[in-house]
C-alpha cells in the first residue's frame, strides 16, 4: 500500500507540474484572450501565477522530503538502482530549487514593483526557473517509470 500511495503522489505531482505549465501559465498569460479585453497587464499576469507557484511550493516541500524517505528507505532494503537515485535526487534537487529558489526568489522582485521585472536579471531568473520546471518533469517521470518497473519486479 505505501508503494502505491508512492506512486500515486508522484503521479499527483506530474500532473500539477505538467498542467501548472502547460495550461494554467498558458491561460494566466494570455488572459485578454479569455476575456476579450485586455485587463491585466503582464505584471499583474506574473503577481498571479507568482502565487500559484508559492502555493505549489508547499507541495514541493512535501514531495522532496517524501522521496527522500522513500528512496532511503528503499535503498536499505536493496529495491534500488542506479536509474532511480539519480532520478530521485534530480526531483529532489529540482523541487527544492524551484520552491526554495526560484519561487521567493521571483515574488521578491514582484514586491519591488513592475519596473524591476524588466530587469535581466529578473528575466534571467525566470528563464532559469522554467528550465528547473521542465527537468523535473522529466526527473518525476522518470522516478515514476523506473519505481513501477522496479515494485513489479523486485515486488
């Protein structure tokens, strides 16, 4: 059952992770679309998703400690492998850089006001946190696959 309640927040966070970037910033972003008349201006656009992420950063925490007391746990009994620590470490690094770094780090400027996210080197952060976004997508996919294949074979 913890295996499967495993697999199931990571699935979990997969799908937050993939619809929080593909749908949620696509729509946040491009809102005069939806609403036929542009009301928010792209810093009021970024205040919003700024939120969404500090709130998704909750579930990150969760999620990094939850895969490192798994995989440890995991790793003391041997139903490890190469493929899953280095996926494993890789969705820990990347959640913790994203809610630990990137996330204050962003609603930092966004409390400097709109002319400081103009700045590149805000622009540059944001570039980076996307980046961080996309590779845990893959971390988390790849832990996901080699964990479902490892509890069908090892049990």
């Amino acid at each position: 059952m913890i295996n499967t309640l495993y697999l199931l927040c990571i699935g979990l966070t997969i799908g937050a992770v993939a619809v929080l970037g593909a749908v949620v910033a696509a729509v946040v972003f491009h809102s005069e679309i939806f609403l036929s008349v542009p009301l928010l201006s792209r810093y009021e656009e970024g205040k919003i998703m700024g939120e969404i992420f500090r709130r998704f950063s909750y579930w990150g925490y969760f999620m990094a400690a939850l895969i490192a007391i798994y995989e440890v746990s995991r790793y003391k009994v041997m139903q490890i492998d190469k493929i899953s620590i280095l996926s494993g470490l890789g969705s820990i690094g990347t959640l913790l850089l994203f809610s630990a770094v990137y996330t204050p780090k962003i609603l930092e400027y966004q409390g400097q006001g709109e002319a400081v996210m103009m700045d590149h080197a805000f622009d540059a952060l944001h570039k980076a946190s996307e980046i961080d976004f996309k590779i845990l997508l893959v971390m988390l996919c790849i832990l996901f696959i080699r964990r479902t294949y490892l509890m069908a074979v090892k049990g």
